[in-house]
C-alpha cells in the first residue's frame, strides 16, 4: 500500500498511550519512589499501627451507628480495605508532587 512512498526510512514513530482512569501515569524516578515508599509502609512502626487501628475503628463505629444491623466482622474489612487504598492513593499523590 505504502510501497516506495519513503524508500523504508521511517521519519518519526509516535505511540500514544492512553490508560485507564484507574491507573495512575508514573516516570521512572516515581515509581522508584513509589516502590521505596510502599515497601516501607509494609513494616509500619507501632505508632503507625496504632494510627491506623484507631482510626479504623473510628469509622467502623460510625458505619456501626448508622446501620446497627450490618455484620461487624464485614464493616471492619471494608473499611480497612477503604483505608488501605486511601493510604496508597495519598503516597502516590506524594510522589507524584514530589519533584526531587
């Protein structure tokens, strides 16, 4: 179809990605950073801890008290799940603003 429109010397390859909404655009150094940085939340100190199951149990008794027939075991893994990934969206925010 194309045949000797150039001579085979190809000027320019552009390829254009586009992700899904769900996925976040990271350069090299972020997701390095990125990496460190979920790698260090995997072994998080006592206070951390603490932070966390606090918290947690904060919005567990909230969504207790407005629905006080809801199963308490499925609450709580909801909202340590909901935790969880607000925890890793707001570190990859901050990798993200973070232009070492």
């Amino acid at each position: 179809m194309f045949n000797n429109e150039n001579n085979h010397a190809v000027i320019r390859v552009t390829n254009t990605f586009q992700l899904p909404k769900t996925w976040t655009a990271l350069t090299t150094q972020q997701a390095k950073q990125l990496a460190k940085r979920i790698k260090a939340m995997q072994q998080p100190t006592a206070a951390q801890k603490a932070k966390a199951a606090a918290a947690i149990e904060k919005q567990v008794a909230a969504a207790l008290a407005k629905n006080p027939k809801a199963d308490a075991a499925t609450v709580t893994k909801q909202v340590t799940a909901a935790y969880q990934a607000a925890q890793i969206q707001a570190v990859i925010k901050a990798v993200k603003g973070n232009n070492d």
